[in-house]
C-alpha cells in the first residue's frame, strides 16, 4: 500500500508570478489565480505574490485598499507596466513585453531572503518577467498556461470594427503564435500547467517539461444546497453582464437567437447590466424592444442581483469569443443555478458536463423543464453530479501535484 505523500511544512512557501493585481476579483483569469492561491494557503503554504498590471482602474482600486476580505497572501507587490510603442516591432506580443519591468530594490532583496518551494509564472504574459527574475532569483519555474492567446486576440479582432485596433490585435494573434512555441520550448521551466485537458492536448508535445493540466479551482457546496423550489421563481432565464462590452451584447442576441430559433421565446428572461452611458443605454433598450419577453435592468444592487439569482431558473452564458474562463459562469454554478451555454462559452473551462450546451437537441430539455418541476428536478441533479465529479478531480489533481490534503 503506498503512502500518500505528506503535506508541506508551515515553513514553505511559493511565488506567484501574476498579470495583474489580485483584486478586485471581477473576472475569470484572476478568479482562477486567486482560487489556486486559496488552495495552497490551505495546504500550509505561505504565498508571495508578485503582479505587473496595465490597468490603471484597477491599480487605483488596489491602491485604495479594495482588497479581498481572505485574502491568501503573505505578501503582495503590484508593479506598473507599460506598453511600448517600439514593441510592434519586436517579435514578443506587446502585452508580455509591456510586464518586463525593471524590479524594485526593496522587491529584489526581499525574494533574495527566501527560499522557495517553486516559482509558479501565471500566465504566458508573464514570462520575459519570470526571464529577469531568474537571472537573480535561481529557483524551481513553473508556467501555468491561461487562454490560447492565438484563439482569443484573433476572436476579439473579428469583432472589432475599428480598423486600427482590429489590425493590432491581430498582429498580437501573430505574434502569440509563435512566441507560445517558443516559450514552451524553453528550458526555464520544470512543469507546464495547463487550465484544461483540452489545452493540454493542444500543446502536447512541444515543450520537454512535464506537462499536467491544473483546473480552476471552485467551491460548489453551497449552489448543492440550494433546493429546487427555490430555483422555480418567477425568473426563466438570466442573463448578466457588462454592457459596455460589445461583445456581451452580441452574447446576448446569441442566446436571443437560440431561444427564439427553438421556441423557447415565450418566457421571462432578466438582463441585469452594467452600463455607465446613457446613450449606449437607450441605444440597448432600443436594440432589444423587439423582444417583449425580455426585462433589461441597468446597473443594480448587489442586493438586486443576489435576489434575481435567487428567483432564476436557468442562467444564460453565451460568448462570442473564447475569452477564457468567465467569472459569472462559476458564480451561477456556484449559486446552483442550471447554466445553458454555447461552446465558446465553455471553453477551455472544464466543466463542460456541468452545463447544457445549447443545440437543437437540447431545447427540448430546456422547453420542459422550464414548466414540469419533475424534469427540471433531473437537470439539476446532473448538474450536481457533475460538479461533484469537478470538484472531485480538483481535489485530487492538486493532492497528487502539491501533496495536499
């Protein structure tokens, strides 16, 4: 019988290399580093965290103390990168260059007084970084992949109807497509994570360092709990999200499309939106007054959206971008909700059995659920077991990667 590995010391730690800072966690990629974090702090790691951002909103937000009430770090330094307008002609896409940033005195000395466990780089972006923090720092690397860059800066360039902006993004799909060989190929790293057996069999075989997938990590007990009758309110369908994107408009008359293709139209369905402008509102209720089943509800109060998410039958995920892994996906699922989503509104995310995929033979199943309590009863144990499964497989991946119990 073989023993299960111990858990680590109190005493170890691990560096996290990240893109961004660390809250306010409001979308999926610092979602994902925020939930792998949690997991180790519970394993009895200590977890440094080292993040370069652009984004200057939320380095103000950071700034200010809009910091996660748990959070799982021992230390935190936030840099400030820069985009670079000679970086169009080098061959590193510009948002990893824009990361490799000079580091700080204080910050070099004080990775210079620890030992660590491992460094884990996540994401690909990080990488020139992780490069300059090797040539002081002689540690175990590690790379945990996000998205497939190519897919995601070629599927926002589809959408985007500026000409000039289009033609970056697409020199940065460019660009991803050959660094990302080139970075697997490197010899920093010992292990490549991957977010998704899916990614993983993408990528297989290009880099020489053992490569394993490393899921999102996510807490679906509460949603188990939520009981059925709860989930037959007066809500048929939720949709939710930021207006001011595009690309969630666009979302949303896909799930429009799907359920009005299929006959589904004749329910309540609830948008809850955030959108600042009130002239791109009046342009979305103007884009959407055709369909009369359809409630749009701008920017309301937590309050509001926990009370709608408590009334919802289904949640509506539909993408039309493979952006990754999305926040509001693993909330709704979080809070029980049964998710219908297309492809591309799952992708990459694993949880795929945990969600109905929106096809012509899965109407029917939405069509009877929505009014037999039976049916809808069947959906949401498949869901729970799936999560179960999800959650099962978590544990275990990190048990056997981390020695965690």
């Amino acid at each position: 019988m073989t023993k299960e590995p111990k858990p680590p010391a109190a005493s170890k730690a691990i560096l996290i290399l990240s893109f961004d800072t660390p809250w306010p966690v409001d979308y999926g990629g610092i979602y994902d580093v925020i939930g792998r974090a949690h997991e180790f702090q519970r394993a009895g790691y200590a977890v440094d965290y080292v993040g370069v951002t652009l984004d200057t909103r939320r380095l103000k937000d950071y700034s200010i103390g809009h910091a996660e009430p748990r959070s799982p770090f021992r230390r935190v330094y936030i840099l400030r990168g820069y985009l670079r307008p000679w970086s169009v002609l080098t061959t590193t896409p510009a948002s990893a260059s824009a990361r490799n940033v000079d580091i700080p005195l204080e910050l070099r000395n004080y990775l210079l007084s620890q030992t660590y466990a491992f460094v884990l780089v996540d994401h690909i972006k990080m990488v020139p970084f992780a490069g300059t923090i090797s040539r002081a720092l002689n540690m175990d690397y590690r790379l945990r992949m996000h998205n497939d860059e190519v897919e995601y800066y070629a599927s926002v360039a589809r959408r985007e109807t500026r000409r000039l902006r289009a033609a970056t993004l697409w020199l940065e799909s460019l660009k991803y497509r050959f660094y990302q060989k080139k970075v697997l190929r490197r010899k920093l790293f010992s292990c490549v994570y991957y977010i998704s057996p899916r990614d993983m069999q993408k990528f297989f075989g290009i880099s020489e360092a053992r490569q394993a997938v490393l899921p999102v990590v996510a807490d679906f007990s509460l949603g188990r709990l939520r009981p059925v009758d709860d989930a037959l309110g007066a809500i048929d369908f939720l949709y939710v999200a930021n207006l001011e994107l595009e690309e969630n408009v666009q979302g949303l008359l896909c799930a429009l499309q799907f359920l009005h293709s299929n006959g589904i139209q004749r329910h309540s369905l609830l948008v809850c939106g955030r959108c600042r402008s009130a002239e791109r509102r009046t342009a979305i209720v103007k884009t959407f007054a055709f369909h009369e089943f359809c409630e749009i509800r701008f920017n309301v109060s937590p309050a509001e959206l926990d009370a709608a998410y408590a009334k919802a039958k289904f949640f509506l995920n539909f993408a039309v971008s493979s952006g990754g892994i999305k926040t509001k996906l693993i909330d709704a699922l979080a809070r029980g909700i049964v998710v219908i989503t297309n492809e591309l509104g799952i992708q990459g995310s694993g949880l795929d059995a945990a969600c109905i995929i929106a096809s012509r033979s899965t109407a029917p199943v939405i069509q009877k659920a929505l009014t037999n309590r039976t049916e809808y009863q069947k959906l949401k144990a498949q869901v729970t077991d799936a999560l179960r499964e999800y959650e099962e497989f978590v544990r275990s991946t990190y048990k056997n990667e981390f020695a965690i119990e």
